[in-house]
C-alpha cells in the first residue's frame, strides 16, 4: 500500500479532542502519520494538507462541516479517501456522503477493528488511483 518507503498519512479533524487523540494514536499504532486538525477550515488551510492518502473526518463541525470539506476537495479535483465519523447519524447526510465519493460513514463510538478496515480500503483506493505518485 505504501508508495516508495514512505509512510501514508492520515489526517484526522474532529472538534473533539478526545476523538483525535484516540483516533490519532491508532493511525501511529499501525505506522502511519497522523495529522490531527480541529476543523475542516483548519484542514483546507494546512500544508500537511497534500501529503494526506486518507482523511477521518467528524460530519458535523462549528465552521466548515465535513460534507462542506467534501464538496470543496471534489471541486478542486482532491479525491483524498473519506472516512466520515459522526455521533449524529441521519441517513439523508449519510446518503449524501456516500454518493460523493465517501469511502464510508460510522457512527460514533465503532470499534477500532471495523475502522481499521476502513482505513485499508481508503489507502488501497488511494494508491490504487495513483495518489501515492506524489509523495
């Protein structure tokens, strides 16, 4: 899955601390980087912003949302894999995530098992579309 010997990043953005702390130490525990943000705007604006293979992103956020953050990555042709992570489920949202492009939408809390999962498959559509080219 890895491009070269580098090791694929994965930015977190959750508004709860708690949530990218404990999501951030799993990423490091499988020897991946973690980027942690504590909102999509805070995402959009960082450099670390293109070295991401794979984003875990909380749906709903003070600011830019998680689904907003979508809709502007596919406008300017980003198609980093999205895990999406909500505690507030609503299928409209979910259906919605999904046809853009998600690569999944879990309710808060999941087990790290099935985001474990996810993760894979998000890093496999990542290199599999050649996005590992540019790290």
């Amino acid at each position: 899955m890895q491009a070269g010997n580098s090791v694929p990043a994965i930015a977190i953005i959750d508004d709860d601390s708690s949530i990218r702390f404990a999501v951030a130490a799993l990423v490091r525990s499988l020897g991946f980087s973690a980027y942690e943000f504590a909102s999509a705007g805070q995402y959009l604006q960082s450099p670390e912003r293109r070295a991401a293979a794979c984003i875990i992103c909380d749906v709903q956020m003070r600011g830019v949302n998680g689904l907003e953050m979508q809709s502007r990555l596919a406008a300017e042709h980003d198609l980093t894999p999205i895990i999406f992570i909500t505690a507030f489920p609503r299928r409209e949202l979910e259906k919605r995530a999904l046809e853009a492009g998600a690569v999944c939408f879990l309710t808060k809390p999941f087990d790290n098992r099935t985001l474990i999962g996810w993760i894979d498959l998000a890093l496999k559509r990542h290199f599999e579309s050649g996005g590992g080219d540019e790290q």
